[in-house]
C-alpha cells in the first residue's frame, strides 16, 4: 500500500479503537462539494477479526467499521459502525454529554464550538450540530451529526458541508419584507395538483413553491442545490417524422473511482463542472432523436427543462409539458457521454404513476389567483438565510420564501400541506 495511505489506516486504528478489527477493502473516490470543487475521499471497510467465514462481495456485515478520510482537508469526514455495532476499544464519550461530544469535534474539525457549530439536536444516544452566524443558517448548511451506544462507544459521526470561511460570507442587515417582493410572492404561490391517498383523487391547491430571495430583491436563487448549477433550457421538443433508431442502454456509473497519485495530486482541483455552448446545443439534439425513437407518436408533448453536468456524464431532464403540473411530474432523463455526446442510457419515471390510474382527476379550480394570494398572506414566511450565490462566489443574505399551509383551490379552505 502506498505509505500516504498507510499513515491514513495507521492513525483511523489509533484513533477509533480498531484492534479487534482488519482492514478488508479500501477505494478512494472522486467527488464535489457544495462549490463544485473536486476533492477526493480515502473510503476503509474494517471487518471484526472474529469473522473468519468468507463474505460476499459488497456486503458488510453487523460490526463493520465504514471509515471516511478527506484528502484535501486531512481528516476524517464519516464513520460508521454497521447496524449501530462497535467493536472498539476506545470509548470516546463516556458520558454521552453534548459538550464532551463537541470537545471531540473541535479536535477533529479544528471548529469552535458555539462560535462555528452549535447543538441543534439531542436524543439519549447522539447529538446534532448545525452552523450558523448570528443566528442565520446557511444553505448550503454545514451539518454534524454524532451517535454512540448506551455506553458511550462511537456508532457514527457525519459531516455534511463545509463551514465557509468569513471571506466568503457577504454580512448585510435583512431588511427584505413581503411587501416589497409582492410579484415574486404571487409567482411562486402556483397552482398544483396533489394526490388524496386517503380521498384516491387528485386534490387543486395554490402552494408555495419554496425559494430564497436576495436581500436586496432582485433576483431569487432556487431552494435545491443541484438546481443552482444547472442550465435552464424549458424548450418544449418537437418533430414532424419519428426516428427508427435502437439504444444500446449502458450501465451508468455514479461513483469515480480514482487512483492516488490523482487524489494526492489534486487533479482537477478548482476546475469547476460546465456545459460549452456546444454540448449545450448538441445535447438538445440528442434528446430530440431520444424522443423521436422511444416516444414517436408524442411531438410536443415533452418539454427539456434543464441540463446537469456530472462527473461522468451529462443529464437532460424532460418533463410534461402541461400549465397546472402535479407536484410528481411525469420526466425522462436522458444520459450522455460529455465527450461524444453519445446517448448511454435513459430513465423513465413512468410506471410509478400507474399507483394514481385509479385516481379521479382534479376538479377545475374555482378560486383565482388573486383570491388565494389573499387568503394566503398570514401563512407566508421570509426567513434569513446565507445562501451561496455562483454568479458572487460567496455566501449573500437571503429571505427563504415559503408556507407549510396552501388554499384549496375548490373551496377556498387554508389546508396544511401535509394533510392532504
């Protein structure tokens, strides 16, 4: 083994206790943080000595130690003990008491407690931390959660995020009120359609669509990650003659896998994931034929929203193309190869609506738009949150705009969407 890694395996020994445990598998892996930078995790699977049976290949058995060290940042970023089962000699929180678990994290993130991360959570076996400044959260969030067992032996300790450095947290006042982003407010109030499991219909309601807004107003940066970084397309795809043409479906690859000289070396370190102008024109194409060969008799009816860029391959997301949509929309994804834009796989989420063809359809709304808003008002929350901004690169002040309530769209009734 590489004497780099070595001294990774040597000091997870050390550190979680592991002498009654042997090293079975180690990989080291490719992967992206919430900026899009490249970085690369040293992943161990330590095995109880006591197991001498062979074990089938990918599967860990009760007792297994998962051990997660980052590269980049030196340290151990996930441990896990399978099944909540540990073998190690070390107790590390003896008195299951939050700061003594903070302690312990404070050595290993090189954080401040209740400066950089403070406790969210507390159940008898485990804690969760959660950044924050001032009280505001960010979004990306920078997450650590630890669980141990009745006496105090690490079970698991996860970190998800990074916490960002002051030079990248842009600090305002928040001032934004409803009031003065009313037109954003009445566009993200959308009417949908959900399903009644308890009623078996489809039931109209006005709901928000949860977004964050700049504290300025201006602009409005999507609520999920993944869509921060994607390229908008909403082109709805059209033909006039369906394509004979067979797809040879590829198996996809999710992870990347990575050597140590690439992991150690930082390859690609800094070099964000983008779509050229080329593949972006290239990829409508590709999904155009898609369509046309799987879908021939449907011109029109599919719309391509957006495009992601992942560390193998291209996705293309097509949904219906309908005004009042369900809250589960009807999509296919398209996968491509980045560099021969050759179509390896697709995916359709079809046969999961076939649990709603007994559903009655839903009614035509009667209350208008204008009304819900009304209706809606009170309901409507504006939290402060640090959201990362791509086009600043860094953290701006936000309001998250949403409701945990929506306005039947039939009765004009205030309904808590997880009634429904």
């Amino acid at each position: 083994m590489d004497k780099r890694l070595q001294k990774i395996v040597d000091e997870a020994q050390e550190k979680f206790g592991l002498d009654a445990y042997r090293m079975e598998r180690h990989s080291i892996y490719k992967e992206r943080d919430t900026m899009g930078d490249a970085y690369y995790t040293f992943t161990m699977e330590w095995f109880p000595k006591e197991l001498n049976e062979p074990i089938e290949e990918g599967y860990n058995p009760e007792g297994t130690a998962i051990v997660e060290y980052a590269i980049q940042k030196q340290r151990f970023s996930n441990v896990s003990f399978v099944q909540g089962e540990s073998f190690s000699t070390k107790t590390h929180f003896p008195d299951k008491a939050a700061d003594e678990v903070a302690a312990w994290l404070e050595k290993e993130t090189g954080l401040v407690y209740e400066q950089d991360f403070k406790l969210t959570q507390a159940n008898a076996n485990g804690f969760q931390f959660t950044s924050d400044i001032d009280g505001i959260y960010f979004s990306p969030s920078c997450i650590i959660e630890v669980e141990f067992d009745d006496v105090g032996k690490l079970t698991s300790y996860h970190s998800y995020g990074t916490m960002p450095s002051q030079n990248l947290i842009e600090q305002s006042k928040f001032t934004l009120t409803l009031e003065e982003i009313e037109p954003i407010v009445k566009k993200q109030l959308q009417l949908i359609k959900f399903p009644s499991e308890t009623e078996k219909r489809f039931v109209p309601v006005y709901a928000m669509e949860e977004v964050y807004v700049t504290v300025d107003g201006a602009r409005i940066i999507p609520f999920m990650e993944h869509e921060r970084s994607e390229v908008k397309i909403d082109e709805v795809i059209e033909w006039n003659k369906p394509l004979e043409q067979n797809i040879d479906r590829e198996e996809i690859t999710i992870v990347s896998e990575a050597n140590v000289e690439e992991a150690f070396g930082n390859v690609d370190a800094g070099k964000k994931m983008t779509l050229s102008a080329d593949q972006i024109e290239r990829s409508k194409k590709v999904v155009r034929d898609v369509l046309r060969a799987e879908y021939p008799d449907e011109s029109g009816k599919w719309k391509l929203s957006q495009l992601r860029c992942q560390e193998n391959f291209i996705e293309a997301h097509c949904e219906i193309n309908e005004e009042n949509p369900m809250i589960f929309n009807r999509k296919v994804v398209v996968f491509m190869n980045p560099e021969t834009m050759k179509v390896l796989n697709y995916l359709d989420n079809g046969s999961m609506f076939e649990i709603f063809e007994a559903f009655l359809p839903a009614a035509n709304a009667v209350v208008t738009p204008e009304e819900a808003f009304e209706k809606m008002i009170p309901y409507i929350t504006l939290d402060p949150t640090y959201v990362y901004d791509e086009f600043a690169g860094k953290y701006i002040l936000c309001g998250l705009l949403d409701a945990a309530e929506c306005v039947d769209a039939v009765t004009g009734e205030i309904v808590d969407l997880g009634d429904i």
